[in-house]
C-alpha cells in the first residue's frame, strides 16, 4: 500500500523543476510536473504519490494529519517508521 503523508516544502529548485520536501524529518525530492507554474511555494505542505507533488494541503488540515501519523508511528520501531515515510520509493504504480 503506498500512503501519502503530508510533506512541508522546504526548497524549490526552478532550473530541475523539483522541490525538496521534508516528509516527518526524511527530506527526499519531488517532481512539480503536475502542478501549475509557481502553485508551490516554500512552508507549503504538499501529497506527493510516485515521486511528483499531485496537490497542496490547508497548513491546519496537513498538520492534523501529521498529529495522527505521529501517534501511528510512536508505535512502531524505528525501522518500521522509515519505511512507512520511504514506502513512496517502492510504490508499484510508480512510474519512474
């Protein structure tokens, strides 16, 4: 199952057409091909799904569902954790 966790924009690279996001402390680049020109900006949160930006989120609404990812992954061991936020990078229908 591929899930789509709340990402915070933290760079934007104009010249490559990507952004860096950081998705609960793992920074990892995605595509902005999807979206229209200058729609993403830094402090924006943002669902990525195999490796480009498909929308963004209200601030409040990214940061609820981060509060409930937290309390999912407080439970888990740390490897589990890092491959929930990575699971993106082994998504089947990812195109790349």
């Amino acid at each position: 199952m591929c899930l789509s966790i709340p990402s915070k924009v933290v760079k934007i690279d104009k010249e490559r057409n990507v952004v860096t996001v950081d998705t609960m402390g793992i920074t990892r680049e995605a595509g902005l091909d999807l979206m229209e020109e200058d729609d993403v900006k830094v402090g924006d949160y943002v669902l990525l799904h195999i490796g480009f930006i498909m929308n963004k989120l209200d601030e409040a609404d990214a940061l609820e569902s981060l509060k409930v990812y937290s309390e999912l992954v407080e439970k888990m061991d740390e490897q589990e954790r890092q491959n929930l936020v990575e699971e993106d990078d082994n998504c089947p229908n990812r195109g790349r």
